[in-house]
C-alpha cells in the first residue's frame, strides 16, 4: 500500500510519460466510457481538459459535442472551481497552467463529472494533484452527478490512503475496462 502521496504522484506521472502507446491506450477509454449505460443515458457531463501525461479526453468532448450532448468545464476561481458551459469556444491557460474555457461560469449540475487521476484503487478512491479542488466541488454542487474517474490500467494501485474530506469515484474506465465502488 502506498502511504506517501507525493511519492505516488511521482510514480504515476513517469509512468504515464513514458507510455509509449498512449494514443491506443486513449482509444480504448473511449470506447469504455461510452459503453457505460449511465454515461449512454446522461445529458450534461462536466470534463476535464487532459494536462500533461493525463489520459485525453479531447475525442471524448468531441463525441459528446457529436451527440448533441451539453458541456461544463471547470474553471479556478481562488480555493473554488466554477463550471463554464462550453459551446466551442476558446480555452486559456489557469493559473495552474490548465486550459480553461472562456465565458461565465454557471451554477450548473451535469448528470456525469469525469474525473481526472493520478492514480484509483479498486474501490474507487482516487488520488489527484492534492489541491482539493474536485473534493470539494464533489462534496457540494458536484454531489448528485455519477463520478467517473478516467485513467491508465497501470495507474490502479491495490489499494489508497483516503482522509475523510476525499470523494471517490462511482467508476473508473480504464483501457481495460471499467470496475465500479463497492456499495
């Protein structure tokens, strides 16, 4: 078990760069996010925009842009984040470097939030970047949406240290397939 975050998120980070079929892997994503009967049947969704070595979602947006399907991005606002409905329009670097959408934030509540991770567990714990930014969404506004986390097979751990303020998932998709938290 790992019990050092930081060290995880190293692991996790080099892990992904240096995966050399990513594109395939990304495929394989996609094709099991959308086999999800609650994603198949949503119609408002909340994605993230891949940073980094993060899986891509940018066919995934696409996809549901295809279908007609409403999007929110998140936007830093201080310790909070706001969601932006995005109809096509530009996005600009945060301040964490993040590409965020141009517009105004709304008070938005999308069926589906895809959830960006370092790293999950069977049971749907997930360990992000450590700011708390999606907890703390999750916990108020984000509540009533399925969470899904989107990641890497190599990036689920036996098993993740959890606090009590974390929030996990409903499912994570993987280029495997998916697996579900334990009611």
């Amino acid at each position: 078990m790992w019990t050092d975050k930081n060290s995880l998120r190293r692991a996790m980070k080099a892990a992904r760069q240096d995966a050399p079929d990513r594109a395939a892997r990304d495929a394989k994503i996609f094709e099991n996010f959308f086999a999800l009967p609650r994603v198949a049947a949503a119609g408002s969704f909340f994605l993230y925009r891949s940073f980094g070595a993060e899986a891509d979602t940018a066919r995934i947006a696409r996809e549901l842009a295809r279908r007609g399907k409403v999007i929110f991005y998140p936007r830093v606002r201080g310790q909070e984040m706001e969601l932006v409905r995005w109809t096509g329009q530009p996005f600009m670097r945060g301040p964490f470097g993040i590409e965020e959408p141009l517009g105004e934030g709304e008070d938005a509540r999308p069926d589906v939030a895809v959830l960006p991770l370092l790293a999950a567990d069977r049971r749907c714990r997930r360990l992000g970047y450590g700011g708390g930014f999606y907890d703390r969404y999750l916990a108020g506004a984000g509540q009533a949406a399925y969470k899904v986390g989107i990641a890497y097979a190599f990036q689920v751990v036996e098993s993740l240290p959890a606090e009590a303020h974390d929030v996990p998932a409903d499912a994570v998709v993987t280029d495997e397939g998916a697996f579900f938290r334990p009611q």
